[in-house]
C-alpha cells in the first residue's frame, strides 16, 4: 500500500470553487506565515508551537547572566579582600607580640648578664634579679611579667594582666617546673595569653627561678574580629548596592536587544516598516544597525516575491484562457488527437488551479484576508462533516462538536478542513473510514480529521506542510499546496496546524486545525458528543 506522501490541494482548495472575498478591514496578523523560501513559517506542529510559547526565566535571560556574574565576582571580591585583610591583621597583631615578648627577654637577659660580670658590685640573689627587671619595667596593661622563684612568685608587674595571670596557679606551678626556654599561647581565666619563660639561674643561689613575659591577645583579637565583620557587613550592603547598579546598568546596556526583542515580536510580513532606534557607536549599536539592515533585505525580498506571485497570477491566467479557449474549438479527427487535447486540456486545469492557489497564497500574507465574524460552532462543524460526504462515499464519522459561537472566518476554516478531507480520500484506500471532531480546549478551537490510512512517517511531519512538498515523487497530480494553505489559513488566525498518528504506532493520520477561541455571542464553549 502506498505511503500518504505528496499532498496536493485538489479541487476543494481552489478559488474559482470558493472565490476570495473582497478585502474586509485590515487585521493585524501574528507573526508566521510564508518565509522567502517558500516554507511555512508559522506554527505548524506541536514541537514549534512548545517553542515559540516557551516561559521567559528572568535568571536565565541574559540581564539575570550579567547580574548573576556580577554578583558573584563581587562577592569573590568581597570574600577575597576581607580574608586578606584578617590574615594580614593577625600576622601584624602575632608580630606585635612576638617583638613585645622579644623585647622583655632581652632586657632581662642584658640585666642578668651585668649583675653576673666580675666588676659588679651586687650579685645578689634569684629574687632580687627577678624584682630588679620587673621593678625597673614600664609595661602596657595587657603585658605581664612574673618572677618565679622556688616554686613561687617571687616579683609580678603591679597591673591588670599580671592579676589575671596570677589567678592561675596551674599554669604557675607549670611555668615553675620549665628546666628550659618555652614559648607559646595560654588560656586564662577571661583571656587568651602568649608568653615566654626562661630559666634563671645565679652563681651564687642555688634557688630556681622562672622569668615569664606574657601578652594578653584577646581584647586585640576582638577587635581583629570586630574589624572583619565590619568590613563584612559594610561589603555586604556594597555588594546589595552593586547589584542593584549592576542590574540598571545591564538594562541600559541590553536596552537595544530587547528593542530587537520586541520588534521581531511586533513584526509580521504584513508589516515590515518598524526598525530600531539606534544609540551611541559600540557593539549593541553595531547589532541594532545590522538588524535593522536585515529586515530592509527581508522586506525588499518580501515585496519581491509578493509582487512576483501577483504577476504571475496574473499574467498567467490570460493565456491559460485563451489557450483554453483555442482547445475547445478543436475538433479532433482521430483517437490520437482526442486524447492529446484531453491531455492538454487536464493539463491547463491543473495549471489554472495552481496559479489560483499561488494567488491565494500571495493573498494570505496581507491584511484582509480573513472576514472575521461570530459562527456557531456545532453548526459549523456539521457543515464541514455534510460537504465532505460529496467528497467520496466513503464512511465520515463526526464524533466531537464543540458547543458555543466563535470568532473565525468560516470559509476559509471551510476551505481548509475540505483539504484535510481531500487529502484523507486521496491517501487512503476506497471504503476506509475518516473521523471529524471539532474541541474547544486549553484556549483553542481545533478540528481534527483522521483517517484509517498508513499514516505518514515522523520525520516527514513538518514537511509536509511546505510548499511544493511531494514525499512521493510518483505522485503526478496536485501541486503539492493544499497543505500549504492549509497552513497559511491557520497562521493567519493566529493559530497552527499539526499532524501526528492516529494510533500510538503511528497508524493514520490525524490533522489537528487549531485556532485561539475568541468568545462570540450566545452560550459559552464545550464540548459534547454529538
């Protein structure tokens, strides 16, 4: 059995059998319809339709990219600098104290080293070397420094340091036991402390004293802290600000694309004239100019190809007459010469359908093609299942009518579903069943045929719809623009035409016309049996 390749629009698509109206008011039509190729550009399936209504993400547009990378470099930047600068305060806060340690165990190491010379005049003991550094010291109040001397204090720096340290008599007890120099960091009671202890020993006591200088690093290291989440904070209010300029600044910038944006949106090929404003000389100024040169080469092309199709159907029609009328008035004197005018004469009929259908075609493209006005859907569509049984004898089935009025042009939706059916009869075998259905759901108003046929292949399914398209090159008649159209009357209701199986195999074919439902007067829609 034949594959259903090679639609052509067949006698029902024609305008001599359903001539073009006078022109009504204009319209404005969506965007689609007929590209300079000579394919359908407007909605055509449900893979193009899932497309064109796909949701703007503003995260995803590219003002949320830009704002986004902004954001997160600032944020980098912010994070960056404020560790830098914490490291670089507590190594300059460690570096303080380490010198201030450094410091106190110098000077006590020179005192010790004149009191043990052989010109001293006192020598003296562990206690009195011990009080003799601490006595002579001037310290700030967070330093400490503290005279051990057999196991207990023997001279401690009269200030708030020294007190906290010597509260600790664990820590003294360890300080007192150190038979070498030891460095490091020491929890107190309400602070933090580092210190260094040596020994000290002198030749003339044989008691064992300590010499301890420590550095209290809590209330420096608060304010360290306190500084870093400052700078935190003050970065954080920064960063919210720097978004916010971020985000204006990408919309100035990204003005001219959405410019370019909304004009390709407002743009139909009834009206190419909109161009875009062009601002400043840089590369969103350079796209606007490129854009704007574009639609003069599309609208120069469009009007080319218009003008050709009305020519042609013009210019075409006169000799086909005269060439038709030449024919008749032959009389044929053989068998041979009357099956070369028949042929002839099919010829010229398939020739005049096509340039009538080429004609239509030019015409869907402009305002006032459709005549738009209220019909009652259920009668409609028994209208439609009527004149498709003068199509063939075959069974036709109406299983849905939709129920309510609509706004549509009920000829052209005529026009358009009688090509469906003669596509449905020219593709499937004698006797086989066709169904109509007409629903209004999700917002539309779609009339379904389908056919009990091979169906079509999927990857042949957009096709389909393209002018001239012959998936069976054996097929000789039609000229391959019922489809086509079809198509055009669709676009030109603002809506879409789609094919897929019948089945869940991909058995027949089902041909969904589905036009935005605009209420009419009378009673709302839906949908019963009939």
């Amino acid at each position: 059995m034949a594959q259903k390749l090679g639609f052509d629009a067949g006698s029902v698509a024609t305008t001599r059998a359903d001539p073009v109206p006078p022109p009504a008011p204009a319209r404005s039509r969506p965007a689609g319809g007929t590209g300079l190729a000579g394919h359908e550009t407007g909605l055509t399936g449900p893979e193009t339709a899932t497309t064109a209504a796909r949701p703007w993400r503003p995260l995803m547009s590219a003002r949320g990219r830009i704002l986004g990378w902004s954001v997160l470099l600032l944020a980098a930047a912010l994070a960056g600098s404020t560790v830098v600068t914490h490291v670089l305060l507590v190594r300059q806060l460690n570096a303080r104290v380490s010198a201030e340690l450094t410091h106190e165990m110098a000077e006590f190491r020179t005192l010790a080293a004149r009191r043990e010379e052989p010109s001293a005049s006192r020598r003296g003991s562990v206690v009195d070397l011990l009080g003799a550094r601490i006595s002579q010291a001037t310290l700030e109040n967070d330093i400490a420094l503290i005279g051990l001397a057999g196991g207990r204090i023997a001279a401690a720096s009269n200030n708030p340091a020294a007190a906290l340290v010597r509260r600790d008599p664990a820590l003294l007890a360890r300080w007192a036991a150190l038979t070498s120099a030891s460095s490091g960091t020491a929890q107190l009671a309400t602070a933090q402390a580092r210190y260094t202890a040596i020994p000290v020993r002198v030749a003339s006591d044989p008691v064992h004293g300590v010499f301890v200088a420590a550095v209290l690093t809590s209330a420096d290291m608060a304010a360290v802290n306190g500084f870093t989440r400052l700078q935190l904070e003050a970065g954080a209010a920064a960063l919210l600000l720097g978004a916010g300029l971020a985000w204006l600044a990408a919309g100035r910038v990204l003005r001219p694309v959405r410019d370019t944006t909304e004009l390709a949106r407002r743009i139909t090929e009834a009206d190419l004239a909109e161009r875009i404003p062009v601002r400043g000389r840089n590369e969103i100024s350079e796209l606007s100019v490129t854009f704007n040169r574009m639609l003069d080469r599309l609208e120069a092309a469009l009007t080319t190809q218009r003008r050709f199709l009305a020519d042609a159907g013009h210019e075409l029609r006169t000799p086909i007459t005269i060439i038709q009328g030449n024919l008749d008035t032959i009389e044929p004197r053989t068998p041979d010469d009357a099956e070369t005018l028949a042929i002839a004469a099919d010829e010229l009929t398939r020739m005049s359908r096509l340039v009538d259908e080429l004609h239509l075609l030019a015409r869907s493209e402009r305002p006032g093609f459709l005549r738009l006005a209220a019909a009652d859907l259920a009668d409609l569509t028994r209208s439609l299942a009527a004149k498709a049984r003068s199509l063939d004898s075959r069974p036709w089935l109406l299983t849905h009518t939709a129920q309510g009025t609509a706004v549509l042009d009920a000829q052209r939706i005529t026009q358009a579903v009688m090509q469906l059916a003669a596509n449905a009869v020219a593709h499937t075998p004698p006797g086989t069943a066709v169904e109509f259905s007409s629903t209004v759901t999700g917002g539309f108003v779609t009339f379904a045929v389908a056919d009990y046929g091979p169906g079509i292949p999927a990857a042949q399914r957009l096709r389909v719809f393209d002018r001239f398209a012959r998936l069976d090159s054996r097929r000789t008649t039609g000229t391959g623009l019922g489809l086509s159209i079809v198509a055009a009357i669709a676009a030109a209701h603002g809506g879409h035409v789609s094919v897929t199986g019948r089945t869940a195999g991909g058995a027949g074919a089902l041909f969904r016309l589905s036009i935005p439902y605009v209420r009419g007067t009378g009673q709302g829609p839906q949908e019963t049996p009939p």
